[in-house]
C-alpha cells in the first residue's frame, strides 16, 4: 500500500495563484460591410417639376412684357415682387427633397442593420440580423432604368416587422452581403426558421 499523499499547501508566506479560466476562440469585432443611402433617382420627379417651375419664373419677367404689360401696367411691381419671391422656391424645394434622401443612411454590419433618419433630428432604428427571416427584391421601372432596387426585409422584430431599404444601388449585390452575414448569425445564434 502506498502512503497517503497529503496535498501540498504553499508557505504561509506565499499567495496561493488562482487557476487562469481557458481562453476560448477569440472574439471576431463587428465589421461594417456596406454603408450607403438611398439614391436620389426617388426624387427625379420633384427635380423636374422644381426644374420647370424655375424655368418659368425665370421667364416671367418676359411673359409679363410680352402678353400682359399693356393690359395689366398697374400691376406690374405686383407682378415683378411674386416672381422674385417665387423665384426661390423651387431651389429651396428641390434641396429639402435632396437633404432629406442624403441624410438617410443604411448601415449593414456583420452583426446588424442600422437606419439612420433625419436632418437635424435623427431616428435610428437597429435590427439584428439573425431577425431577418427572409429578403424580397422589389426593381421598379424607374429604378431598374438607373440599376437601383428596393430589398425588402421580413423580420421577427415585433417593432419592425417589414424593413424597406429603399433605392439601393447595386441592390442584387447588397442581397448578397445581408443574405451571407443573416446565415452567420443565425447560426452563430442557433436561430431556426420552424413552419
């Protein structure tokens, strides 16, 4: 028979080293894989309604010598003043439209879509993507024309059920990156779509 070990304790003087836990694999860092916004082709219809209206204030001072000084002279500063205020209308218009579409953004990372709206108040909205459960692409005429596509999102996310990313560029490739980085997680999570 062998002699019982006794365990052996450090000296009195010395601390006692605590067991250091196993590391596991490292941690991968949430990368951003696409940032971008809608196109302003979603505007080309107030650009070309503010585009004939500026035409025709430019032009009113011409129409009104042309056809209307000899009948109307009396009104003539009357006239003159609204073409002038008129005249920037249409600018201002056409630049709240194309903010508005600027300061939209669609931030796709390798663990979430972030939507960020507003000019100078901003909302965002986060979804992660192991919610996303399927993507539709939507290309209407107007879009298809200038290669861009709505993608739409069906998620679990109560808040958020239907996600529109609305005229992406390139759309079939950015498909392509939500649909790789949904599969990650979703795996990475243990998320099954059960019918």
């Amino acid at each position: 028979m062998e002699p019982e070990r006794q365990a052996e304790k450090p000296p009195e003087n010395q601390q006692a080293t605590p067991r250091q836990p196993k590391q596991s694999a490292p941690v991968q860092q949430e990368k951003t894989v696409y940032l971008g916004g809608p196109s302003q082709v979603i505007n080309y219809n107030t650009f070309i309604v503010c585009a004939i209206l500026f035409v025709i204030v430019l032009s009113a001072p011409a129409i009104y010598k042309t056809f209307l000084a000899a009948q109307y002279s009396e009104f003539k500063m009357y006239y003159m003043l609204a073409s002038k205020i008129l005249f920037f209308v249409p600018i201002i218009w056409a630049f709240s439209v194309w903010i508005k579409v600027k300061m939209h953004k669609y931030t796709i990372t390798t663990e979430r879509l972030t939507e960020e709206v507003g000019v100078l108040s901003k909302n965002t909205d986060v979804l992660e993507l192991y919610r996303v459960k399927d993507i539709t692409f939507n290309e209407p005429f107007a879009l298809r024309m200038f290669s861009c596509g709505n993608i739409i999102l069906d998620t679990s996310d109560k808040s958020t059920p239907l996600v529109v990313l609305h005229a992406i560029k390139s759309p079939k490739a950015v498909i392509d990156i939500l649909r790789q980085n949904v599969e990650i997680m979703r795996t990475k999570k243990g998320v099954r779509e059960i019918d």
